[in-house]
C-alpha cells in the first residue's frame, strides 16, 4: 500500500509522514464499502521515498467477512 506525498508533506519529518500513512489505512478500514481489514505496519517497515514522493509498506489484510468481534470465524 502506497500514499503520496504532497507538496507540504515534502516538508515534514519522517515520523509524520508514518502517522499520516496510518490514518489512511485507519480511514480505508473504517469504510463500509473497503471489504478489508488492513493491519498497521510497524514504524520501521514503512519506507519513506521523498524522491518518488511516496509512502509505502507491505500490508497485510484479511476480508471483513471474515471478522466477527475481533474474532477470525
């Protein structure tokens, strides 16, 4: 999963831009049309690349239906 960096978050330090990574997969998983749950990265595994102006990790995610309470089915 990716998100790009915009002109004021060229600015920022690496630490924001991370937070920032976050709340988008926070915000993806709180849609009720996104069928997936998607797990936060650790800190360290997320790669910020000011020169191709992205953020990025590997994410691992599993289907909502899946889910029931916390709980795998």
């Amino acid at each position: 999963m990716w998100c790009p960096i915009t002109d004021e978050g060229m600015s920022w330090p690496p630490a924001d831009l991370i937070e920032e990574f976050w709340d988008r997969i926070c915000d993806r998983n709180s849609q009720t049309t996104n069928p997936y749950i998607y797990l936060l990265p650790y800190a360290e595994e997320v790669d910020v690349d000011r020169q191709n102006r992205k953020v990025s990790a590997l994410v691992e995610y599993a289907p909502k239906a899946d889910y029931r309470g916390g709980k795998p089915n």
